[in-house]
C-alpha cells in the first residue's frame, strides 16, 4: 500500500532518485528501487546536512509540510 501511493507519488514530480543516510542499511535502497526510484547515499553525515538545511529553513526559503512530527524533530514546534 505505502509502496503504490509513493510510486504515484513520485511518478506525479518525476522523481527518479532520491539521496538518504545510512541509516537503515539496505532497506531504504530496496524499498525505493520497487518504486523505481534510484536510492543514493550521501556523501555527507546527516549532522551536516541539517546544519545546511538549518538556515534555509529560518530563512523561510523552504516551506515544511504541515507535520507535528516533522516540525517537533527539527525544533520548531
């Protein structure tokens, strides 16, 4: 079920790939490769990632779903 709606999904904003941590192992990769998604792993550490996202965000140049769990994660409840 989760599989078919982010296959529509992503289908929806053509997106073919998607980078993510190493959190997970492999999973991620498989999970994202039934969509057709291509999973990459990043370069960086997922600290740096945030602290470059971080003034995007407090700038306003990026807009956050509407998510509590999202929002509480990343401090701006």
């Amino acid at each position: 079920m989760v599989g078919q709606r982010l296959d529509a999904l992503s289908r929806s904003y053509s997106i073919t790939s998607v980078k993510g941590d190493r959190y997970a192992g492999i999973w991620p990769t498989e999970e994202f490769a039934k969509c057709r998604i291509k999973y990459e792993i990043s370069e960086h550490p997922k600290g740096l990632l945030y602290l470059n996202f971080l003034p995007l965000i407090n700038s306003a140049k990026v807009r956050l779903l509407a998510n509590t769990r999202l929002v509480s994660q990343l401090g701006r409840a």
